[in-house]
C-alpha cells in the first residue's frame, strides 16, 4: 500500500469516527426527558389499537389515570400484565382509568400480546414513538400515575410488580383513587 492510499484510509476513519461522535452528541443533546412528578402531563392524541377513533389525554380529566408504555417484545411488560388487569378491574369502581400505550411494535403483535394476557383497558398505538418521546421512555414498561387534574403523581420506570415499584405504584393509587 503506497503511503498516500494509507493516508486516505487513515483520513477516511477518521472522519467516519467525528462523524460517529458529532451524531452521539446530536443525540445527547437532542434526548428528550421525563417529565417531573408535580408536573402537568404531556397532552396527546393517539388511535386506538384495535381501532374504532382515538383518544386524548384531555378527554380524561376529571379521572385519575395509569399511563403504561409497554410492547409486545418486552419480557417484564409480559410478567406485569396479570397485574395490570388486576389493579385496572380493582380500581376502576372508584373512578381510575387504565390506558396501555404500546411502544415501537408491530400492530398484529401488540393486538396479539393484549389478547394473549387478557387486558380489558384501553390500549393505544404509537406507532412512530412521538408521545413516547414526549414522556422520556427509553425502556419499557413505564408507567405514570396522573391525578385528575393532570399531573403526575409518580413515575415508575420498570415493572410495577417488581419489589422496587410495588409499594410506590399502591401509594400512588391510593393518593389518587
């Protein structure tokens, strides 16, 4: 290899390497957060995942209620499913609605995984992942307990039925219900 071909390689890497690193600084600085507890939920729109129109955040007020992000992939979404449904057909006598947002997935897998762990709450597709960028998911499950005024009364980031979130996600249900 003649040293001016070397020197064009070496160039070549290096620029793909700035490029690399320009892009992981964009996305850095460009990475949307979580909303903080205490503020108001971020408003949205999305089609239901079965069909049948769509619904707003907006159209709840007046209603305490349990946003999870999940997808059909996601192991822990698989194990807290039961408990879900369980905790939606608890508390929705006193008022607190459920509503499941399904992230990054196939629709024919999301609607498959809803009908294979039998949740009955309303479930929505977002399917370009602009309201779960809105919310700062970055993994799934996740999910926001909102008071009926709007506003975020936690925010659990992972699995409700594990020992880290039970607790917090039972005084959250209390404090809204």
């Amino acid at each position: 290899m003649t040293g001016r071909l070397r020197l064009g390689a070496h160039v070549a890497a290096l620029a793909c390497v700035a490029g690399l690193l320009a892009l992981l600084v964009w996305k850095l600085a460009h990475q949307q957060h979580a909303p903080p507890v205490g503020s108001a939920a971020p408003a949205f729109t999305l089609p239901r995942l079965e069909g049948g129109g769509s619904v707003s955040l907006a159209s709840l007020r007046g209603h305490p209620v349990v946003l999870n992000f999940w997808a059909s992939w996601c192991t822990p979404c698989k194990s807290e499913a039961r408990v879900l449904e369980q905790d939606w057909l608890r508390y929705r006598n006193r008022g607190v609605l459920f509503v499941g947002v399904d992230y990054h997935d196939l629709g024919s897998d999301a609607r498959t995984f809803v009908s294979a762990h039998g949740l009955t709450f309303p479930m929505l597709a977002d399917g370009p992942g602009g309201v779960t960028g809105t919310y700062g998911i970055s993994q799934v499950p996740e999910t926001y307990v909102l008071s009926r005024q709007g506003k975020i009364v936690a925010h659990l980031a992972g699995p409700i039925n594990d020992s880290a979130f039970t607790a917090k996600f039972a005084a959250a249900l209390r404090e809204v219900s």
